[in-house]
C-alpha cells in the first residue's frame, strides 16, 4: 500500500474507516459502513464518492475541437459552451483506448478520463495532437462525485445554483472564495454531480457535504455495483483497444456529421459494422438462480464451444437477484434469448435483457 499514491482526501477516508485498497496506481477507498448499504444510499439518498484518481485533462489553443475531433468520433465542434459529451478515444483500428467526457468550457475543452488508463491515454493524445494546442493535467485538483436523487438538496446549500443545471450541463460556481467546476453527471444512473475542486479546498468541500444529513461517503465497491445495474461499461473489463464502438453497443457516441463525414479512426470498420452488423455485441444477462457470474465465465453455445464472454457481473442489490453484461454472438444478442455460461466448470443458465437493469434517474429539461 505504501506505493500507492495517495489521494488529497486520504487522511479524510482513514478517518472514516474506509478500507483502502490499490486501485490504478492510488489508494482508494472501496468501502466504509458496507458496499450493500452504500449502493442503497446512493439509490435512495446521496453517495458521496472520491473519484480524485481521474485524469482531468484540459485543452487550449486554436481549433481545439477540431483537434480533438480527429482522435473521438463526437461531435466537438457543434458541443456548446457548458454543456458536455460522452465520447470515446479510438486507435487507427477503432477500438476503444478509453471512454470519457469532453466539456466545452468556454475558455478550455476539459476531458475526464479514467484513472487506470490516464497515463496512457496522455501519451496517446501527446502524439497526435497539432502544435497549437497546448494539454495541461489538472493534476491540483481533486474530483468529487455526488450521487443520488437527494444530491441537489445537500449541495444545493453549500454552492448556490447547481439545482438550475440538467443533465450533461456544468458550470463554474462558488464555494467559499474557491472556484468549482460541477457537471450534472456521474456513473451511477442517478441524478447527481461530479465536482472539480482544487485540492486545497477538497476536505473542506468533502466535510460540508458530507455533513449534510441526506449524505454518507461511499466507496469503490457501491460504485461498481451502481453502475453494473445502470448498464454502464468499466474500461479494461467491458471495452478496451479490441472492443469498436459498434460492438460495444455504444453508437450512439458517434454523431451523424462525423459518420457522414467518416472522418475519425477506424471510420472504414466502424461505419462497415453498423451496416452489416459486428460479430458479437455487449449485452446484459439476468442470471437464473441466486449465484452471481463474474467476469471471465464462458458463453457456450449448443456444443459446448465457447462463443462469448462475461465481462462484469454480481448481485444486484436493488434487484435482488444477479445480472451480468458481457459479448454474445449478434444473432443471440435479442433480449429474450437464453444462453448458456459456465464458470469454473458449473453451468448457469441466463437471459439476455435490455439494459440499464435498473432505470436511469437523470434529471432532465422538461419535454416541450
């Protein structure tokens, strides 16, 4: 654990009990009072994660967005100042080197980018980016997820008006004197917001949260089993550099001006398997019975011949019953379809579903 590097809140979580654990080159909570009752938390009231592990990248100089447009298959250009894009960073083949959030800030495009892979995906975006445009690591500011359908109420009280943002909106607010950058978003499927504070500031920030009585601080573990119910994929387990968009079931991540255009990498295979359909495609699974199936268990087909693979899995606790996503070959890919899995030479029985397992709880503008 001693070279694990340490997060601006690490005394703040030791002083919590959280159990830390290493987790992409940190120490990283993954739990305090219990991953069940955290997950429930969060569902029911607000979760309070530390996500300072992030890479939290930001891009000035001239035509940003058309340089970022030639490594994501977004459209940047047409993105509007504070509102923000899932997209994803792709090699010359089109599989996914990692996925993440562009925001036009107006006076930078900030990208947050998974913490196991920052160090790579810095290198990768290095060596492609066009000389006027300058990357700078915010590597002095910590990043705090606020997750829950009572999350406005709590931060709502310390910085005044983050209730006016919707989904996928951030802006920059006050906190005492500090400067914050707070996005309506996260990985859980539930209304919430990820919080940019400078490091400094964080305990402060993190003790007035946290002091609100609709929040509990939560670790890694909630946040797996959160997102694995609202069908988010984990990259290195659900997608990586083999994995296209197509395949992965993330299309919609490519905007229609750029698939007109065919202009980002792997345009050729990427756009061929939209039209012809992948091989195998992402899926969620409802397991029969009450033993989970983890990542690395086996599809089989009829004979026995393995023809997919789990990729995440476990028990969900606001399902009360386990649920996996993995890759099964396309024509088994309908919700409905039953498929076979063994792991560790047990056979479970499962049927793909459509995902998210649990709705979406985003907070979203008033359909007009």
């Amino acid at each position: 654990m001693s070279e694990d590097k340490r997060l601006p809140l690490d005394d703040w979580h030791r002083a919590r009990g959280a159990r830390m654990v290493p987790f992409a080159g940190y120490a990283m909570p993954i739990q305090y009072a219990g991953i069940l009752a955290e997950h429930r938390q969060t569902r029911q009231s607000a979760g309070l994660f530390d996500v300072s592990h992030m890479g939290q990248l930001s891009f000035t100089g001239d035509d940003v967005p058309q340089a970022l447009e030639t490594m994501l298959p977004g459209d940047i250009a047409g993105l509007a100042e504070g509102r923000m894009r899932y997209s994803l960073l792709l090699n010359d083949a089109g599989g996914i080197v990692d996925d993440l959030m562009v925001t036009n800030r107006g006076e930078d495009f900030y990208l947050v980018v998974n913490g196991a892979n920052k160090a790579s995906d810095i290198a990768h975006i290095e060596r492609r980016l066009p000389e006027p445009v300058a990357m700078r690591e915010l590597a002095d500011h910590a990043l705090l997820a606020l997750q829950g359908p009572k999350a406005v109420d709590a931060l709502a009280r310390h910085v005044p008006g983050v209730e006016r943002l919707y989904f996928m909106q951030a802006g920059g607010f006050d906190f005492g004197g500090t400067r914050l950058w707070v996005s309506r978003s996260g990985y859980t499927g539930e209304d919430g917001f990820e919080i940019s504070v400078p490091v400094g500031a964080a305990v402060t920030l993190a003790e007035a949260i946290a002091g609100e009585a609709e929040v509990e601080p939560a670790g890694l573990g909630a946040r797996d089993s959160l997102r694995l119910e609202a069908g988010l994929p984990l990259h290195g387990h659900d997608i990586d550099e083999e994995t296209t968009p197509v395949t992965a079931d993330l299309g919609f991540a490519l905007s229609k001006r750029r698939r007109e255009a065919a202009d980002f990498p792997g345009a050729d295979r990427i756009l061929a398997e939209r039209e012809e359909g992948p091989v195998a495609r992402r899926v969620g699974v409802e397991i029969e019975g009450r033993q989970p199936v983890r990542e690395g268990a086996v599809v089989l087909d009829e004979e026995g011949s393995a023809v997919g693979r789990i990729t995440s899995g476990g028990f969900s606790p606001t399902l009360e019953r386990p649920i996996a996503m993995g890759y099964v070959p396309l024509a088994a890919a309908e919700p409905g379809n039953e498929i076979t899995i063994e792991q560790r030479g047990k056979l479970f029985t499962g049927r793909v579903a459509k995902m998210p397992f649990v709705p979406h709880n985003y907070h979203r503008p008033p359909k007009s």
